[in-house]
C-alpha cells in the first residue's frame, strides 16, 4: 500500500484506528429489525435508526476487548490508484484508555499502534520508528473515538448527523449500512463522511469507509473479530528487533 510518511498517513490512520465500532454481544433487535434482502429508505426504515442506537449502547456497556484480521483499501481517484494491505487488529480499552495495534503482513511487514497519547508506525524493513503526537489533535481524536471503541448510539449522535441507509449482505452476513456526517467544521475539512456497516447480531463493524473532500476515499474490512477475548501483552506493544532509529513529530 503506498502511504506517504507525513501527514497523510498520520490522517488516514486516525481515521482508521478511531472508527471502530461497538464490539460487544448483544441480543438482536427482533421486531424493530426484520430479516430480509436490501431495503430501501422510507418513513419506516427512520423510525429503525433508535434501535440501532440503542443496539449500540447495549454493546459499549459490554465491550472490553476485540480481535481479527483487517483489510484496508485505499482508492486515489485522480490517478486512478487502487493499494491493499492486510494484517491483523487488536484492540483493548482498558480503564477508559484504549490501546490499538494493527499488525500488517501484506504487501511488508508494519506495526501501527495507537497508545499514551500517541501514533507509532514501526517499520523493520528500515528498522525505523515514527512517532506522532496526538496532543495537538485530542478534539479531533475524540470526535472519531465516538465511531466505536466501546461508544454508544447515543454519544455517537452528539458528532454524527446519523441516517440509516438500509439492510445489505457483506460476505454472506447481513449487515445495517449506516451514513455518518461529521457536526464539525474540523473534521468535515479532512472527512466528508463516512459509511458503516454493522453486524446486526453482534454489533462489530463489518466494514467502513471513509470518504474525503477530495473524493478519494479508504474501505476497512473486518472479518472474524473475537470479541472480550484475553489480548496477550505482546500483541499491544511494537516488536523491535535491533537497532531501531526513531524519528518524533
């Protein structure tokens, strides 16, 4: 995947490790929710929109810890340019501080992790470390820590101007497609939207994508996230080996 090193990576990463949803197990929602093929927008599907945030506030109570495999495409629309990279997720909020690691494995081997109030990308191939402040952002960290990472419908309704776009099938697995519109003036400039789909049995995200001013845009796909599982620490700090150069912004 070809990210630059600057500042468009530290965004695109934020956007990323800050738009998880909520995680936890929680009952269905029956009556509000039918199963069935796409549907389209109506009155009906609106009055939907309550209980998926509540589905949601259900599972922030509930949500400690999720694991799985990752996707991340990114599509440079100008150029016409398509970059994957695969890899690994974990993430643990533990006393209100959530610690995040992606731990990618394809196209080259990259640690990104997200903890104490800062980004850290390690890349052994150039046994380097980049390091980046979150000080300077913390009212825009917040804003994408409303995606998820164990928040509810509600809070996300205080930064999102929500609408429930219908009913779709990803891999099989039905899936509620959300449109999130950022309140903030802030955030609109880096981020028009995004788009979410989650899992109307367990609440995970299935996928989200995030889409620029620009109109380029980058889809995360989840798949087979173990959800309140024990994450080994090594799994949450960055595997250096040898001498590593680290480099802080």
């Amino acid at each position: 995947m070809r990210f630059g090193f600057g500042n468009k990576l530290r965004r695109w990463f934020l956007l990323i490790l800050l738009g998880l949803a909520a995680q936890a197990k929680v009952p269905s929602w029956g009556e509000a929710f039918q199963a069935g093929g796409s549907v389209s927008q109506s009155s009906a599907d609106h009055q939907k929109l309550p209980a998926i945030l509540e589905g949601m506030n259900q599972a922030a109570a509930r949500f400690k810890s999720v694991a799985g495999n990752l996707e991340y495409t990114k599509v440079t629309v100008i150029v016409n340019d398509i970059s994957t990279e695969t890899g690994k997720i974990y993430f643990e909020k533990a006393k209100g501080k959530p610690r995040v690691m992606l731990a990618f494995t394809n196209p080259a081997e990259k640690y990104v992790l997200l903890a104490d109030g800062k980004l850290s990308i390690y890349r052994p191939k150039i046994a380097e470390v980049e390091e980046f402040s979150l000080a300077e952002r913390q009212d825009l960290v917040e804003q994408f820590l409303l995606l998820g990472f164990g928040t509810g419908g509600e809070e996300l309704q205080k930064s999102y101007q929500t609408a429930f776009l219908g009913e779709e099938k990803l891999d099989g697995q039905r899936a509620v497609h959300l449109e999130l519109t950022p309140q903030s003036a802030q955030v609109v400039a880096q981020l028009k939207r995004i788009e979410l789909w989650l899992s109307p049995e367990t609440w995970q995200p299935l996928q989200q994508k995030f889409l620029e001013p620009s109109g380029d845009y980058l889809i995360a796909r989840y798949r087979g996230l173990q959800q309140n599982v024990k994450i080994p620490a090594k799994n949450l700090r960055l595997p250096l080996r040898g001498n590593v150069h680290t480099v802080q912004h």
